[in-house]
C-alpha cells in the first residue's frame, strides 16, 4: 500500500507519499493540471504498480479528486478541523507548512482511516444535480438579501412604500416601484396604472386594492428627503430591483432544470413518496446525501451526517445531550423544511411533534426530531426499495407513543 497525503491549494497540490509503517517515501509539489496529475502518476509507479493506493485530502470534490479516483485511488475526505486538531501531533508549538499538512494528512489516513469519511461512488447524475440544487438554493439566499438591502433602502425614504407593498418581490411591487421609486414619483401614479400592473401580475379584487394602494401612496405625514438625498436613494432602489428581477427569472429557470433532472433518477420516486417531500426538496436531499449504495452503514451513520440526531457529552457525573451545531446547512434546511409540512399531513409525524411539544420542547427542537426520524424512514426505504407506508412508519398512536419512549430513553 500507498499512503497519499494531498494538502490542495488554489493551482497546486503538496504531496507526501509514505509506506504504512510510516517511513517518508518523497515529497513533492505539482500543479492542479494534466501536466501536475501525470507527474503524481509517475510518482506513484516508482514504487508500485499494482498495490493500492490511499490518498488524504481536505476536500471530496472537483476534477482533481474525480480524476484520482478514475485512476482507481481510494480517497478519503478529511475536515479541516480534523486535520488541525491533528496537527498538533507533530508540532506543540504550532508550526504550520503545507508540506507538513501533507504529512499530517497521509499520518492520519494511516493510523486512522477506520474513522475516515470515504468519498463514495456518486454517479455523474448526483454530482450534476448537486451543482443544480445549490446554485438554485444560493440565488435564492442571494434574492432574500437584496429583498432585505431593498427594504432597508426604503425604510430610510420611502416608508409608505412598505405599507403599499407587503410583499416587496411581487410583480406589480417590482413594477410599480421601478415605475415610481421615490414619493413625488409615486403620487403620479394613476388608479388605471395600479390596476394594469395588478392585472398583470394575475391579482384578484384589483378593483378594490388599487384604490388602498394608491391612497397609501398618498398618505400625508410622511418625512421625505430632498434632492440628490432622495435622487441616490431612488437610484439604489431601481438598481436593487432589477437584480432582484434577474434572480427571479434565474431562480425559475433553474427550478425547471431541478425538478427535470430530479426525476430522471431511480430514487426520486422513493424520496417524494415521504410526506413533505416535494421534487425541489426531494433533489436537494438526494444531491446532498448522494446516491452511493454503502455511504451509510446504518441509519444513524446518515442521521449523524445530516445533523439532525442529538449529541451526547458524558464526563464523570455529568451527561449533556445538545444539537450539534456542525453540519451541511443545506440538508438540514432541506430535512427541518419536509418536516415542517410533514407535521400537517402526515398523522405519525404529528403525534410524534405533539409528544415532543408536551415533554416541553421547543418548536424548532421537535421539528428536528421529527426530521431526524423521517431521516432513518428514508434510509430504510432506499436500503429496501419500497415506497414509504403510514402505517409501517409510524404505526398506531400508542406505537408511535411507545417508540418515542424509547428514543427519548436512548
């Protein structure tokens, strides 16, 4: 066996290689390139050719990493905060180098690779529909911060504008407010302009809610601000809104890439029949799970790579169970979100939240345990190939009582 440890940087990569009783064959540095990755291959055929070869790197993605395991390497993922934490093996003063993380990579992927997380056989169709679900997911952070940039611009001139339009990403918002951005602007506006941009964005009573518009437009009272004050604030507004406008239509188009690709893969099906699962909600699971066979050696493994099981710190006579704060903030986005649509159509799952409710959680904790058991339903139904059943799930109510007893007991 080959030991790799790979400390990647931005254009290029240290590399130590070392036998598995831990003698330093050679060091090097190559460039994250063609010309870089046939070098590492010359390398390694210096000192075998058929044996295996293990590889430690702090990353589980991208060319590189795809491009050693083609070769057939077995790479093993390690978190940063991992090889840190290690690194003070080597050296108590804190000594740092890239090539001295490149051993302490290749040390731990040779002491410790049992307790190393190995980047799994994801088909091409996982990784695709990862880059979809968070680029999707992204614009969608990126739109809720301009909406708040935009209300916070408009809180300073234009209040009244707020009190018009509730929902500042609606259609008839956007259009109104590019139209007419400061009050002097706004007092222009016409009920027949009001009732066309509602008409537009498929408004109902338009004949009733243009004349509040307009009159909240209008509302005397108000403090304004003058000149290249109000003219740069109004500018600001216009330019928010037309990336806002930008993102939106990305937004949609991507949500029509997702749910395609989402449904060409065997799991899909599987996934959407749990409750609260959607095709949106249902990719980014799939894509932030992967679709690899033997990932998860058990429902607990995946519960623990989801974040939503509890963690427990013992230590003498004091037993602490809190959430665990480090994990994938988009799974569990994606798991806490099935959750909280889960609990009004799915009777199991509300039973289960009410029990939490009453053993006095709080209502963002009940929603993760509730998560964190439809995490283990799923697991079983991939591992068996079966679409999710009510009644196997959870049961009758004094089941779905008895179980819980036991989970809190555990």
């Amino acid at each position: 066996m080959i030991i790799i440890g790979d400390d990647w940087a931005e254009g290029h990569h240290d590399i130590e290689m070392m036998s598995p009783h831990g003698e330093v064959l050679t060091r090097f540095r190559v460039t994250e390139d063609v010309d870089g990755l046939e070098e590492l291959l010359s390398e390694v055929h210096k000192y075998t050719t058929d044996d295996e070869v293990v590889v430690g790197i702090e990353r589980d993605n991208g060319p590189w990493v795809t491009a050693l395991r083609g070769y057939g390497f077995t790479v093993f993922a390690i978190n940063p905060v991992q090889s840190a934490r290690c690194r003070t093996r080597f050296s108590l003063a804190g000594a740092k180098s890239d090539i001295g993380d490149a051993h302490v990579l290749a040390d731990m992927v040779r002491t410790d690779r049992q307790h190393l997380r190995q980047v799994a056989e994801d088909t091409l169709e996982a990784e695709g529909l990862k880059i979809l679900t968070r680029t999707h997911k992204s614009l969608i952070w990126e739109h809720n911060r301009h909406l708040n940039r935009l209300r916070y611009n408009l809180i300073q001139y234009f209040p009244a504008a707020l009190e018009a339009f509730p929902d500042l990403s609606s259609p008839e918002s956007v259009e109104l407010l590019t139209k007419a951005p400061t009050p002097s602007r706004a007092a222009d506006l016409t009920i027949t302009q009001i009732k066309a941009a509602l008409r537009r964005a498929h408004r109902r009573s338009i004949d009733e809610r243009a004349p509040k518009i307009r009159a909240t437009l209008h509302a005397p009272g108000k403090l304004g601000l003058l000149g290249s004050l109000e003219a740069g604030h109004a500018a600001a507004t216009v330019a928010t809104l037309a990336v806002l406008a930008t993102l939106t239509t990305q937004i949609e188009a991507l949500k029509e890439q997702v749910t395609t690709a989402f449904a060409d893969h065997p799991h899909a099906a599987i996934i959407t029949s749990l409750p609260g699962m959607g095709p949106v909600l249902g990719a980014r699971v799939l894509a932030e799970f992967g679709d690899a066979a033997d990932r998860y050696r058990s429902g607990k493994a995946r519960r623990n790579f989801a974040g939503t099981s509890p963690i427990t710190k013992a230590s003498g006579k004091k037993t602490v169970v809190s959430r665990r704060y480090v994990h994938n903030d988009r799974l569990l986005d994606a798991l806490t979100r099935q959750a909280f649509t889960a609990i009004r159509v799915s009777p199991g799952a509300r039973a289960y939240y009410d029990r939490q409710r009453r053993r006095g959680v709080e209502h963002n904790a009940a929603l993760r345990h509730v998560a964190n058991r439809f995490v283990g339903i799923l697991h079983g139904c991939l591992k068996s190939g079966v679409l999710y059943d009510e009644s196997v799930a959870w049961g009758a109510p004094a089941r779905v009582d008895a179980m819980t007893e036991r989970v809190d007991a555990a």
